[in-house]
C-alpha cells in the first residue's frame, strides 16, 4: 500500500513538473541564437567557383562554432549594406571579415585581431604598366600624384573599407578620377569594365582580384599589383559583434578561441591564396604579428 501512494506521488510530480515546464516561456530553455553574417569576399569567405567553400573564414567559422556550444548559431549571407544595418539595429550579430574603422568602432565590437592579410592596392593590366612607371618608387605607387596628374580612372567598390589610411586617402582624390560600383559581384564588374578599358586602375586586395581573374579563364601574368606609397604592407582582419551586452560576451568568448588559431592556423590558411614569390615571405612575416598581446 505504501509503495503504491509513492509510485502514485512520484507520478503526480512528475505530471506536474512537466506542466510547469510547457508553462513557461521558451526563452526559459532555448539558447541565445547567434547570427553570423558572411558576403562573399575571397580568399576570406568564397561563395563561387573553384574555391568555393576553402576561404580562411569558410574554415575558421566551424571551429568557433564547435567551441561555443552555449549559443545556436545561424550563417546569413548578406550583401555590405545590409550587414551593416543589422550591427547598427544591435541585434545578437557578429561579422568575422571586418576591418577596424572609427565609424565601424561606434556600434560594432572588436575582438583581437585575428588574421594579418596583405593590404589593398592597385591593379593594372599590362598595358597600362608604362604610364605608371614615373609614379613608382620602391614598387610602390604613388596614387595621388598619379591622379591628379592623369586622366586615368580607378575603380573602387562603393562603400567598402580598404583600410582607414587608403580610406581616407580616397576622400582627397578628384571625384571625376573614380568609379564606384554599387551591388553584387562588384570587382568581378570592375575587372570586366578594366578589360573594356573603361577604367584603367582598379583598388583592391590581390589574393581576392587575382582569384577573380582566374574564375574569368584570364591570365594573370597580364596583371601587375602594386603598394600605396604611405601604407603598410599589413593590415588586419577582425571578427566584431554588435555593441551589446550579448556581443560583447561573444567577443570574451571569441578572442580566447583565436589566441592559438592566429599564429600558425590561419596565417597558413591564408598562405594558400598567395602568389608562390609572396607565400613564404608572408609566412615568415606572419610569426612576428602576434609576439606582443594584442
């Protein structure tokens, strides 16, 4: 008889705990969902051709995935325009292809950097090599004095940062001297219009134009990519959230998980994309990014 009442306890508590639980809000037992946002941005993030799915951050973002089980994670491809605006709204958002801005600092935050890449430059086919020459010193390229000097036209994708120095560097250029591209497949658009010679300089990353330029069947020894006078041989990549209380935990989270991936794992990940003459002087160079903490 005794057992009886327990059996008959014990499942009248159970019925009854199990009432309380559906009564409660889901929030209550669902995880925070964590919404990563990808744009197609080779050699960081490929959505296309034959390097499709082998960028750094195609293979970086399973990882930090793996290693943060308290969060459901999302992938959303977005273009610029809409990924900045989801940063801005503050919702539970993390980018891990940004470069650092002042204006980007206002509503996004930074982890560590996580990845040195080779910084933005000039492209030009090798026909126009000849009128750049008087404004080469070092391989490097002085774009102001070739622009204003010049009637040559540069092709930039509108929006996009190529890094504060180069950033603010365009604001001082003539407007008429640039062509800005607005929407999807931008610099495969700027190369196309560069091979219809109706611009003759296009601003960018190399590993990125020069994957371009072989998913158009060109070839890429008709290019040449040339340094910004002024501008550092590196700059740096950067996973930012939104600037709440739930991304900056995320950060917390996420700058532990980079501190052993960032010396060795990603820089030759990122290595994989390079000209062979620039793989193992990058490399080599790469050990030094990270000696003191950042």
């Amino acid at each position: 008889m005794i057992e009886r009442r327990r059996q008959r306890v014990g499942t009248l508590l159970a019925l009854f705990l199990c009432a309380v639980g559906a009564s409660l809000p889901s929030t209550a037992w669902a995880k925070e969902r964590l919404l990563w946002l990808l744009r197609d941005l080779p050699p960081l993030t490929v959505f296309e051709g034959s390097g499709k799915g082998q960028g750094v951050v195609d293979q970086l973002l399973p990882m930090l995935i793996k290693a943060m089980p308290e969060y459901d994670h999302s992938i959303i491809r977005v273009n610029r325009a809409r990924g900045t605006q989801m940063l801005q709204e503050g919702r539970f958002t993390c980018d891990p292809t940004l470069l650092w801005t002042p204006e980007r600092a206002r509503y996004v935050h930074f982890a560590k950097p996580s990845l040195g890449v080779i910084s933005s430059g000039v492209v030009a086919r090798r026909q126009d090599q000849a009128l750049l020459a008087p404004y080469v010193e070092n391989q490097a390229l002085d774009l102001r004095g070739l622009l204003a000097n010049s009637s040559l036209k540069l092709g930039v994708v509108a929006e996009r940062s190529y890094s504060p120095p180069v950033d603010a560097l365009l604001k001082t250029l003539p407007e008429q001297t640039l062509s800005r591209h607005y929407g999807n497949d931008a610099v495969t658009n700027l190369l196309q219009m560069q091979k219809r010679e109706r611009l003759q300089l296009l601003l960018g990353y190399w590993p990125e134009v020069r994957y371009l330029i072989q998913q158009q069947h060109w070839a890429t020894e008709d290019y040449r990519f040339y340094p910004i006078q002024g501008v550092t041989r590196y700059q740096f990549i950067h996973i930012g959230c939104s600037d709440t209380p739930l991304g900056r935990e995320a950060v917390s989270h996420i700058n532990e998980l980079l501190m052993p991936l960032r010396r060795d794992t990603l820089p030759a990940l990122y290595a994989q994309w390079l000209d062979p003459q620039m793989r193992e002087q990058y490399l080599q160079e790469s050990q030094q990014f990270f000696i003191d903490p950042q």
